[in-house]
C-alpha cells in the first residue's frame, strides 16, 4: 500500500521524465542532497542530441532578460509542501458550490492547485499590481535587493563600488516585477485548456516588458491582442494625457482556435432594443409588414442621438424574419466566382457584380433565392440585385463565403442570434462607472481604482463564445472579476464557475505608507471591517463584495440555464497537516519518538486532511462531499464514491470489506489507523479481492 506524497507537483521531474521518453540515451543518475539515487539529465549529451538548435550560452539570442530571472524560473518550478485548509464559517453554500475562494499566496496557491486544475481552465484575467517602483506586496524570496541587483547587471565591483556613473534608477524595480509575475504566468500556462485565454491588464510602466514576456510564456504566435481600455481624459497632464490602461490577450493554442473555426462576436449594441420593438409591433400589426416598417422607422426617428439603436436604423425594412437592411451581393475582396443568374421575375440574366458573386457556386445562389432572401430589382430587372441581412439572422443566411471560418447566420448553440459584429481594439468606458457602483455595491468605498465588471461581462461573454468553463483570477483584489463572471451567466445562462486568489494584506500595515486618496479609502476600509467585526484584510473585503455581487446577480437574473451558484469554497494557505517526521539519530529522545508516532497535527481535523489528500491526487476540490458512519467509523465520500476516505484509528476488517465492496476509484486510510503491520497488509488483500482496480494508498 502505497503513501501520498503530499507536496504540490515536482515540474522539474515531470520535464526529466518528458526528456527520458524523448530521449532515454541522455538521462544519467545522481545523489541528492539525502543520498537518494535520482535520474539527472547529462546536458552535454543532450546538447550533442540538439546541435542544430542549442543556443550556447555565451551566443546572443532574442529573449527578455533581467537579474533574478533564473531563480524566478526555477521557482515556479520547485515543489512546496502546503496544504488549502477549508474554512466552512467563511464559505457560503460550502456544500453545493463550485466555486473556490483561496486566502494566501498566489505563487503558493497556483503549485497546490495545479494537479486538480491542469488544462481545465477557459479563461483566466488578472489585473496584477502595477510598477509604481516602490516595494511589491508580493515580494518572493527570490526578488533580488538593490545590492543583488547592481551586482548581477554588473554596475557595481566586488567591493560594492559602482561601475557605472549614470545608472537605470528603474532597472531593479523592473526586475522585481519581472521576477514576481514570471513564475505565476508560467504557472498560469499550465491550467489553461487547449482553447484556454489569458487577458491581463496592465499600463505603460510595464506594457512593453510584459508583451516580450507573455511572448516568451505563452508564444508569440499565440498572440491575439493588445487592447486599450480608454478611462478618461487627464487635463492636469503636462504633454499627454495617459488615461488608458491595456489588457493583453492570448491564447494558449491560437491554431486550435482555428482549427475549430472559432470566431469571437458579440452582439451589436442596441439590437436587442430593435427586436423587442419589432416583436411588439408584429403583436400590435399582425401580418401588415408595412404598417410594421412605418412604425419602426417612426421608432427609430424618436431615438436621441445617443441611443445605440440609432446606429442600427438601416434596419427598417421588415419581413417575416423581422427587420433587415440591404447589403452587398459581391464577394469580399474580389476575385469572386462568375455565372449566370437569372432573375425569376423576369427569366433575365442579371449584371454580375465586378468583385464576383458572394456564393461560390450557383447552387448555393439558387438556395438563398429560395429562402428570399436575394432581393432583385423591380426597376431594373437586369441590375445587380443585393441582398438581404436581418437583426435576427435565417438559419444558413450568407453562410457561404469561403472565406470566413464561422457562419454567421448561427450562435455557439447553432440558433439564430442577433446582429453581431466584431470588437476593435480600442474602447473607453469611465473609471468613475465602477467607483461608483462599487460604493453602492459595499456602502462605503473601501477600494481604489476597482476595474469596471460591467466591462470585463461583456469581454468575458465576447472570448468565452458561448461556452462555459472555468474562469480563474489569482489576482482577486476587490472581486470584479466575480462580479462580472455572475453577471455574464445571470445574462446568458452559462455555468462559468470561478476560482480566486487574494493575498490577505494587513489594510493596517498598508495605513502607514498610504498618502491621500489612498489613505483615505484605507481608512474608510478599516471602519467597514471593524463595525462588521471581520479581520483588517483585503482578502475580507473581497469575500463580502463577492457575496454582495452575488445576491446582486440573482436578483437581477433572466430565465436561462445558469445554475445561480453564487457561493463559493473558502481555503487558506496553510503548512501540511502532517508533522515533520524526519530528524537524525543523534537527535532522537524517547519524547521525541513517542511525537512521531502521531503525524497529523493536533489542531488539524479529517476535513483538512481529506482536501490535502484531493490536492494530492489531483482531484477537483469543489467535488460534492459528504460523511457517513460505516461500521462504526466516519467515512468521507467524495463524488459519489471516486473517492472513499477514513482517517479514524482501529480500522477493522469489517470497515475495510465495506468500504472495498462499493468499489471505489480510490481509497485512503491512516497508515496509524491499522493496529499492527499484519491488519494492513489483509487490507490489501481484501482490496485484491473485491474491488482491485480501486487505487489504494495511506496516509
């Protein structure tokens, strides 16, 4: 019976064993620092194997580089041995959600949940803190000090003196930063599915730095789009005014976008305005298309200038697909395809567009003729005709342009959908829509610069396409991105559940250095806390804004198929439950040994143990639980049996021939629980016996 590891994944010996099955000649074994034989990878036989394509180290090479970046690499790498402890009082519908909310580090958080989240991630957006150039709260053990970093970009000699008269005043505060958000986005990678996206905000400071670096993490070829994200005009400004901020997008495989033909849309603004107004003059007029059309322009006309169904006016012709506007028949571009069409009014051949026809083959012309949706020309029965396209697309309207790689006549679920059109890359949208509705949301304002939810709904909605999937925000900060994810499946009954990530930073520590608006707000934090009785912490703030958000959505929820999960799992960063039982001979007393017959900590309870056995096995920590006596002895069942686990002590046959007579998928036990060496190994035996494809292991 095998033990659980209990520590997050070992990546550097997952790419060894990736190196091994490519190439097996090169994998050579050592000791470690334990005197354990390890399998070690021969570099010189490896660059031998590479040759063509090894860049030696002293060559140039195009890369982004900074003090600090191999410790940065080999720290996302290193595996940690830390537990997420469940916190029932600080969940809500602990039971039933999907959602997770995790308190403590992300770098720390990210390892531990990596295993149970790999690859399963649609999309992730984080708004990480931005180069101000002062010290980062996130400040890992591997950030280099000013010292470390005059010496490593070779400013300063071995005695400290400095080499370089006019130095980079920025530069080590560059590298901080680098070396902070490096380890986490190559984390981040890891959890993304293969159609996964990454959007992350950012402004001048760093933009340039992190495009190169996501170029580096996520490949260049893998870049979607820079987009700016206009908040407002600076008139205090002395050359320019900077009121913008961007949010980089990448996938993790564009080609797999394409190859699944993907195609981001969304619906024009105004349009669903225009369809309620159509349905209820289709209501008022029956089947009088023309009394529709004179009040629908009538509508149109009444708009202020402001309104965004004014832009649509041009639909103001309606049939009995609703309202349409005339378009062009010729094929995009040029160089389109060239026959006869022949108009069935009149049995004339028609004026073929210069460009081409839109369909590639007269078949296809003759199917949308049929569908009436071809309009020919009653005052010149040989002229071009157009076409026609409605608000509300028929099912395989102008679908057959080679060229395009959607249709878009239909939606993600293959039913017509509204207007649709194409986001720019340049949008503005107020900062002060968001200060406003946050301090409405919470009854104080208790954070500065919240990100707008309403516009990162509509961005999600736009790159999820119609899918749900797991959405995730290691940067949780004042819980926007809850927000918006609760809106955006309130809106379009997607199931999205969400994983966060917030540092739980002392808003007292944070009072001392804080000046102006921000200590203000800090200060405005600080009574909302302390009158709610709730810890001095960012992370409390954002668990209430998240609940807060919550019964916002709900309320707010049209008929669909959303689940109304708004709850969430709370876990905190934690040591393992597990005590050290390593020491050394010299060391050992007789109180010492007598420790070490008990591994799990005394404050820790079964439920702790059970979630760092989930995070061992890899297993979705949202899984449904519950807990059941079985022969005497409290089981935890997780998922409908994938899981049975008992913790408890005097394992006896009776308990094991139960448990493996369900069949689980896995099974854990204490290995203290099983009274002599002798009742353990009958328990594999009964294991062996009735269910022996369940994978058995202990604690």
């Amino acid at each position: 019976m095998e033990k659980l590891d209990l520590q997050s994944a070992d990546v550097t010996a997952k790419n060894v064993e990736a190196i091994a099955a490519l190439f097996p000649e090169v994998i050579t074994e050592s000791r470690d620092d334990d005197g354990h034989v390890v399998h070690g990878v021969d570099f010189e036989a490896l660059r031998q194997e590479l040759s063509d394509y090894v860049v030696d180290g002293a060559k140039e090479a195009y890369q982004i580089d900074w003090p600090g970046k191999l410790a940065a690499e080999f720290a996302s790498n290193a595996p940690i041995s830390k537990t997420l402890r469940p916190s029932r009082s600080d969940s809500v519908d602990f039971d039933t959600t999907k959602n997770l909310f995790i308190e403590g580090d992300n770098l720390e958080a990210l390892k531990l949940l990596q295993e149970s989240y790999l690859g399963k991630v649609r999309l992730i957006y984080i708004d990480p803190p931005y180069n101000t150039g002062g010290d980062l709260v996130y400040r890992d053990d591997f950030a280099t000090s000013k010292q470390e970093y005059l010496w490593n970009s070779n400013q300063v000699n071995e005695a400290g003196e400095r080499l370089k008269a006019n130095t980079e005043a920025n530069g080590r505060f560059h590298s901080d930063w680098l070396s902070m958000i490096y380890p986490r986005l190559r984390l981040a990678k890891r959890f993304l599915a293969q159609d996964g996206v990454i959007l992350v905000s950012i402004d001048d400071a760093e933009q340039a730095s992190l495009r190169r670096l996501m170029d580096e993490v996520f490949g260049e070829q893998n870049f979607i789009a820079q987009v700016v994200w206009e908040k407002g005009r600076k008139n205090d400004a002395k050359f320019f005014s900077s009121g913008h901020e961007y949010v980089m997008v990448y996938a993790k495989s564009k080609s797999t976008l394409r190859e699944r033909k993907t195609a981001w849309r969304e619906e024009k603004p105004g349009a669903r305005e225009i369809w309620d107004e159509y349905l209820r003059l289709r209501e008022l007029h029956g089947a009088d298309d023309a009394a529709i059309e004179k009040d629908l322009s009538a509508w149109f006309a009444s708009l202020p200038k402001s309104n965004p169904s004014k832009k649509w006016a041009r639909y103001k012709r309606v049939d009995a697909n609703g309202p349409w506007r005339d378009r062009d028949i010729s094929w995009p571009g040029g160089d389109g395809p060239s026959y006869d069409v022949i108009n069935p009014a009149t049995g004339q051949a028609v004026t073929v567009p210069e460009a081409g026809w839109r369909y590639s083959n007269p078949e296809e012309m003759k199917r949308q003729i049929k569908l009436g949706l071809v309009v020919f020309r009653e005052d010149d029965p040989t002229a071009t005709p157009f076409r026609k396209a409605h608000l509300r697309p028929v099912e395989g309207e102008n679908a057959d342009v080679e060229e395009l790689e959607y249709d878009e006549a239909e939606g993600a679920d293959g039913e017509a959908e509204l207007a649709t059109q194409v986001r720019g890359t340049y949008f503005y949208k107020q900062s002060q829509v968001a200060v406003k509705h946050l301090r409405a949301l919470m009854g104080a304002k208790v954070f500065n610069n919240p990100k707008d939810h309403a516009e990162l709904s509509r961005l999600f909605e736009y790159v999820l396409n119609g899918k749900g999937g797991i959405v995730m925000d290691f940067f949780a900060g004042s819980g926007t991105t809850a927000e918006a994810v609760f809106d955006v499946c309130a809106r379009t009954g997607l199931n999205c559940p969400v994983i966060l990530v917030q540092l739980p930073e002392d808003l007292e520590d944070n009072l001392k250095s804080a000046t102006g608006s921000a200590k203000t707000t800090i200060q405005n934090a600080l009574k909302f806390l302390n009158k709610l009785g709730k810890p001095l912490t960012i992370a409390e703030l954002t668990k209430i804004r998240i609940v807060k958000a919550g019964v916002r959505a709900s309320a707010g929820r049209k008929p669909s198929d959303w689940s109304g999960d708004i709850g969430f799992r709370a876990f905190t960063i934690d040591t393992s439950n597990f005590t050290d039982v390593t020491t050394t001979p010299d060391a050992a007393t007789q109180d010492t040994l007598d420790l070490l017959t008990e591994s799990l900590k005394a404050d820790r309870t079964s439920e702790d143990v059970l979630f760092e056995v989930l995070i061992d096995w890899g297993m979705d920590l949202s899984s449904p639980v519950t807990v059941e006596q079985v022969k005497s002895h409290e089981v935890f069942s997780v998922d409908d049996d994938a899981l049975l686990a008992c913790f408890e002590d005097d394992l006896d046959e009776d308990l094991i021939r139960a448990i493996a007579s369900r069949k689980p998928l896995k099974a854990i036990f204490k290995d203290t629980g099983f009274a002599t060496d002798a009742a353990r190994i009958n328990a594999d035996q009964v294991f062996e016996q009735l269910s022996p494809d369940t994978d058995l292991k202990v604690l």
